[in-house]
C-alpha cells in the first residue's frame, strides 16, 4: 500500500476542547480568527480544529487559551484530514476520533476543578487523603458469603 502523503505536509492540526459556562465554540473562533496569520480554523460542536505551521498554530493557542485557562485544552490530531486510514468518506459514518473526544470531554470538568483548586491553595496543596489500609477478608466469612448466594 502505498505511504499517504497530504498536499499540505509541514502543517499540523490541533484541537481546542472549551469545558466552559463562560466561554463558548463560537466566542473561541471568534477570538481565534482575531489573532490568526494565515491558520485554519474550524468551529466545531467541542471547540474549534487548527491547521496551520507548528510556531503559527502555537501562538493562536496561546492567545484564545488566555480566555479561560483552566477549562480550554489543547490536543494533537493523530492524522491529518483526508488520510484514507480515518477519513468517514472511507470509513463512512463520524470519525471514529469523534468517540474518544466525547469520552474525554466528559473528564475536563474534573481537570478543570483539580487546577482551580491548584491555583487558589498554590502548588504546594496538601496530598489528597489516602485510603484506609485494605482489611483482608476472613476465609470463614468468605465461605458464609458464598453458601448465603447458593440457596
């Protein structure tokens, strides 16, 4: 099979998650499409897609994650669009990318919460508590368990 190669090499694609009640997709484009030279930008349901050189698509980044920066995140694409082995027009129905960012978006409000909170208490916050040391279950009382789920 031969390599695929995109018409564009030497570009790379980032994705920008917003978990925000104060920012949105649009107002991240809107902000994004201010500060861009020559980068694309796609609004998406989960933020926005970037495509354009490393040093240009970098400093878009900077600039719309000072909008909210604990709940804006920033994540490498794994394959360039149109690439046969991910592309839907090949594969048909939603990328299956598209699945994992809606796993993954469902864990950014605890990211979220974790560097508030590292921010107001500092860096040097206390360790969580740990959990009690585990009791270890009597042979006995395991047999009674088994034979009570028998009858």
């Amino acid at each position: 099979m031969k390599e695929y190669v995109p018409a564009y090499a030497g570009t790379v694609t980032k994705y920008v998650f917003v978990e925000s009640p104060d920012v949105t997709p649009q107002q991240l484009a809107i902000r994004a499409y201010e500060v861009s030279e020559g980068v694309m930008i796609k609004e998406t349901c989960f933020g926005l897609q970037i495509t354009g050189t490393e040093a240009e698509v970098a400093r878009v980044i900077a600039e719309i994650r000072k909008m909210d920066p604990s709940r804006i995140f920033v994540k490498d694409r794994g394959f360039p669009p149109g690439d046969p082995r991910r592309c839907r027009a090949n594969l048909g129905g939603a990328r299956p990318g598209y699945y994992g960012h809606e796993f993954e978006t469902g864990l950014l409000r605890y990211i979220s919460y974790g560097l508030d909170r590292c921010a107001r208490e500092g860096a040097a916050a206390p360790p969580p508590e740990t959990c009690p040391p585990a009791r270890r279950l009597d042979v006995r009382r395991l047999q009674q368990i088994i034979e009570a789920e028998e009858r």
